[in-house]
C-alpha cells in the first residue's frame, strides 16, 4: 500500500495554559570547562575549594561522559592535553560553533569561577598543525538558564537556486486521484520541488526509494526531468517519511545509516536534498547527528526542508523544533502543516481554530519568536478542499497571511508585534492536487510569493 500525504485528524486541543518559565537553576557551560567553584561571601579559599569542583568529568579523563555536543561534534583526546589524561577536540561543521556543554547544578544568589583552557582557534583543513595555545582563560560567572539556550548562529545558505521567497510543493510518486504528473509537469511557480516519499528499510536508519510503476515513468526520464528543474533555477530534494512512513533514527548507527542513504539518493537520482515529514516522532539529538552527517557529505548547497505537524511546533522544546534549532545553521525551511490539525496555541497565549488567517499567523509567530529566521519559516497548505482532511483555505489567505508576517497588512484580529520581510514563503500538498483544480493554488500563491519584499 502506497503512502498518501498526511490526513489525520486530531481531536479539537484544550486551551492550553502557556508554559510558565522555570527558576533557573542550571548553568550552560562551553567549552573546555577547567573548573566551576563556588565563591561564597567571605568563604576563604580553601572553603571554596572544599565545595569541590561542580564540574562532572572536567578533564574528559572519562571520555564525554557528563557532556553532549552539537551534531556530534566533540571528541575525548589523549594529546595534546593541558593537564591529567583527557581534552576535548571540537570540529565545527559547517557554520556551526562546535559547543560543547554539560548541565550544573548552583545555588541562587551565589557566584561561581569557571576557567578554561583553550587551544586555538583552528579553522584550517583537517590534519593542519594545532595552533600554538593563547594564555589562560579565566571568567566569572553567575550566568544561568532553564531551557533552550542560544539555538546557533544565523540560517544557512540552502542551494543557491533557492530565491529568497519560495514556493515548495510535493510532487506525489503515487496514484491518489490527484492529477498523474511526470516532474516535467510540474508548474513552473515551484522553486522547491519535494518527491514524496522515500521508504524506510528493514535497516534502522536507511531509507530507499523508488518510482511508482504505476506511474509508467523511467528511471532515465525522472533524472533527466530533475536536471531539467535544475537547469531551470529549481531544487528537487527527497521528502522522508509522510502519515504512514516510519523512518527510525534514534541512535549513532541508524543516523550514520540515514545520511549514507539519502546522499546515496541525492548521487543516484540528483536532489538537491532532503525534506524530513516524520510524522510519527524523532529523536532530535540522532536526527541532529544524521543531518549534519549529511551536510558534512553534501557541501553547502544541500537543501534542508521540514514539514512538521502543528503539534509539533507549538514548544521549542518539542522535538521537531529543537531539530530545526539544532540545524539551524544548515537549515533552508520549516513548511509547517496548517493543516489536518484542530485547534492550536498562538504566540499570544489564545487559541486559532485551523482555517482562518489567524490560525497562520499566530502560530507562525511561534516559529519566528522561537528562535528561527524568518528565511526559515514558510506557509504549508492544502491545495485544494480534496488534498486534506480539513484546514484549507483559499489562497487570497495565504496571501494574506504572508502579507501580515511580511508587511503588517492584510492580518485578521491577529496582529504580530513587528514584520518579518524575510519570510520565506508558502508550501503545498501536492502539485498534482494543484493540478487537478486548474493549478489555482500556484497561479495566486506563486506570484505573490515571489513579489513580497
């Protein structure tokens, strides 16, 4: 049985209590973290030092154990150490940061020493000499913090066919009664073109894809089309997963296996990148570690889009959000089913009933508050009535919806409190539904995407 784009339903949400901020009682440290002592009022420094260091596994004589890194990024070395038996060695991917950090426990109203040494700052070609170590580092601290954190520097820089507002939409391998298109049909208004689905493995991690011999459509002919797009200024990229597409990475292994199999796809077949429509949950940390796996393969033109349910997007400690935060710097866009969803949080703490301008600017807001660029969010809708169970609108909504994000016009009883210009732009389930209503989704939402500030 074939896959089909996401229907389902969801029971209307109770209004949801917006979460209260936590006392913060945790302190993000980076880095090389030497030592964290306590400096109490007038504690001598033998007191202090009796409080003992707060650190876990300061030296990294125990491996990374008490740490975590970003995408992966950290590794426990024997040489060159500034002392004991362990260092960290930290290589960037991408535009990334390579923080490494670890969780402590301190005592309000209380301020604490953290020093470092550091070795730096590379930034040449693996295997190129260490640079020779700057002076002791040493700072004072009392800086703490619950959740999140900073979620990395700026967006990445996607493909460079991907203008600055675009259009995505699926391209479905697959009969549903939509029109039957070949890539060559698809309408010209698409910048990002996602082929729905890939198919898991038996192999954890691994996805595979194929063309729908239905479809009567050579393998030759579909990478020809591809080039074609290409050629043309557009991006194809793999979508994973989809309602019924169970794709597991929850551990190094399977990660490993997901980024050795799309660039397998991205080589055999020519996309540009992956799409992630996991329906059915991530990890975050291991789709993290798959992703910027992936990067690491592909170079700095690899395509990274996300189609997260609402549910999925309503907390940036949710799962699919922290990914998104987590790649941040490799990320192209986050097209955000407004669909199939009842009713959900604003960013303003009231509840939007799907179907209504409002319902996608509030929850937008979410996105754009939350910690990602505005190049980072973009609109998913139906393209007609028939492509999802509920949350169509038409497309002089969306537009209106981009119109208020982007300019401050065109809003409901939903106002942001600024304009975010750079918005990215809109996405559709699918350009064969598109296609089967005259090609009415494209032909309004297109051009007005690609006409925003």
């Amino acid at each position: 049985m074939r896959h089909h784009r996401p229907r389902r339903s969801h029971a209307p949400h109770a209004p949801r209590t917006p979460r209260t901020p936590r006392t913060p009682l945790l302190a993000a440290v980076t880095l090389l973290l030497a030592g964290l002592l306590p400096l109490f009022g007038g504690a001598s420094p033998a007191q202090a030092a009796a409080d003992g260091n707060l650190a876990r596994n300061p030296g990294f004589e125990d491996g990374l154990a008490g740490w975590s890194c970003s995408g992966g990024s950290g590794v426990a070395v024997g040489a060159p150490v500034h002392g004991g038996g362990g260092a960290l060695k930290a290589s960037p991917a991408g535009a990334d940061n390579a923080r490494c950090a670890q969780a402590v426990a301190v005592r309000p109203g209380s301020s604490y020493t953290l020093s470092a040494w550091v070795q730096g700052p590379g930034g040449g070609e693996p295997g190129e000499p260490v640079p020779g170590a700057p002076g002791g580092l040493k700072a004072v601290t009392a800086t703490t913090t619950a959740d999140g954190g900073d979620p990395g520097p700026g967006p990445g820089p996607g493909g460079p066919s991907v203008p600055k507002h675009a259009v995505t939409g699926y391209w479905q391998n697959f009969s549903n009664g939509a029109t039957v298109q070949k890539i060559s049909d698809v309408q010209s208004q698409y910048d990002i073109i996602a082929v729905a689905f890939a198919d898991a493995t038996a192999t954890p991690g691994a996805v595979d894809f194929r063309l729908d011999p239905a479809l009567n459509y050579s393998e030759a002919q579909f990478k020809a089309d591809i080039a074609a797009k290409q050629a043309a200024g557009k991006s194809v990229i793999i979508s994973i997963g989809g309602e019924r597409g169970t794709v597991t990475v929850n551990d190094a292994a399977s990660a490993a296996r997901f980024a050795d199999s799309v660039y397998a796809l991205m080589q055999k077949y020519g996309f540009d990148g992956v799409d992630i429509d996991l329906e059915n949950g991530l990890n975050p940390t291991y789709m993290t570690q798959a992703l910027r796996a992936l990067s690491a393969k592909a170079g700095s033109k690899l395509v990274i889009t996300m189609a997260p349910q609402t549910i999925d997007m309503q907390s940036t400690s949710a799962s699919y959000f922290r990914t998104a935060l987590n790649i941040k710097d490799i990320l192209t866009v986050v097209n955000m089913q407004y669909y199939n969803s009842g009713s959900m949080n604003g960013c303003d703490g009231k509840v939007y009933a799907q179907g209504s301008v409002d319902f996608l600017t509030a929850l937008a807001c979410i996105q754009l508050e939350g910690g990602l660029d505005p190049s980072q969010v973009g609109l998913g809708l139906p393209a007609s009535p028939r492509a999802a169970g509920g949350g169509y609108v038409s497309p002089s909504v969306v537009n209106n919806a981009l119109d208020c994000l982007a300019k401050g016009t065109g809003c409901g009883a939903f106002k942001p409190s600024k304009t975010y210009p750079g918005i990215r732009g809109a996405m559709t389930w699918s350009t064969n539904w598109d296609a089967a209503a005259g090609n009415a989704w494209s032909g309004a939402v297109g051009p007005h995407v690609h006409g925003l500030p």
